[in-house]
C-alpha cells in the first residue's frame, strides 16, 4: 500500500468516526467464509456497517478525530473490524445473537455517545442499552400515565363541578 493510499485510508476513517456516534471494534479471526458471510449478513439486517481495519491507520484516524476514544486505542492488538451503527446496542445485539453459534465475534471495545467500553465482559452491559426511540418511549408512557389518571378520575366524579372537585381532593390526600 502506498504512502497516499494509506493516507487516503485515514482520511476515510477518520471521517467514518466523525460520522457515527456508535462505534464498536471487534475480533472476527477464525470465522471460516461461511460464518463471516452470515455474520455480515445478519450486521446487514441490523443496519450494522461492518468491516475489517488495520490498526495502524484505525489508529491514526483516532488520532486526528476530533472525540476523545480514551483508552479505546489500546485493544488495537490482532484482528480488528470496526462496527458503525445508529442505534447504541445494535452491534452488541448482533455479537450476542452470533455468540450463540459460535465463539466469535469477541467485542473488543465501544465508543457510545461517548462513552467507552472495553473488554468482552462489557457485551451484556452494551447490550441492555436502550436506544433514543426506547428511551423517548418510556418518557412519554410515564408521562402518559399521570394524565389518564386525572381523566378517568374527572370521568368518575360525573361531569359535574362538584364530583369533580371532590374527586380532584381525594386525589391530593
């Protein structure tokens, strides 16, 4: 590879870490074409962009990237793909499903919002995080709540000014 191609190759990542919020690296080695096939694939079906780095120009992408990766660099050991998503668990979900048939994927580390995990161990944390839309979801359901609390409260006192004050003093107490 030469000079202007590596060069190239950083530019390009360092773009890709600029565009994504959502950054997992991986270790795919010893996947036979098969399992590779159906692991990108099944990143394909999650909206997961999947592909394998070298961890020298990943390396110095993270450099000349304006986040703060933290001690992220440090898993740049080995095989290394890198994993983009929208959704902050997507890649996780993905790993733990293909875990189930196999030993790899193993997660490396995550850049989330972030926020930086490291080591395998972490999959189950980043799994069981919610995404915007979950988390926007369980704020409008709880705000939900409260409201059709008072209207069928206001419903039970029979319309009238007075069922209706009483209803609203027995809710107070």
């Amino acid at each position: 590879m030469t000079r202007e191609e590596k060069s190239r190759v950083i530019e390009d990542l360092t773009a890709q870490l600029a565009d994504n919020t959502t950054i997992y690296l991986a270790d795919i080695s010893g996947l036979n074409a098969l399992n590779t096939s159906n692991l990108r694939r099944a990143c394909f079906k999650a909206n997961v962009k999947l592909a394998v780095v070298k961890n020298t120009l990943l390396a110095k992408a993270m450099e000349s990237s304006d986040k703060d990766f933290g001690d992220l660099p440090s898993v740049l050991k080995g095989n290394t793909s890198i994993m983009f998503s929208e959704t902050g668990n997507g890649p996780a979900k993905v790993i733990k499903d293909f875990r189930k048939k196999s030993d790899r994927p193993l997660l490396k580390g995550a850049f989330i919002e972030e926020a930086i995990f490291i080591g395998d161990d972490k999959l189950d944390t980043l799994v069981s995080i919610k995404s915007k839309e979950e988390v926007i979801g369980d704020i409008v359901g709880l705000l939900q709540s409260p409201a059709k609390n008072v209207i069928s409260a206001l419903k039970s006192g029979g319309g009238k000014i007075a069922g209706i004050l009483k209803t609203l003093s027995e809710k107070e107490g």
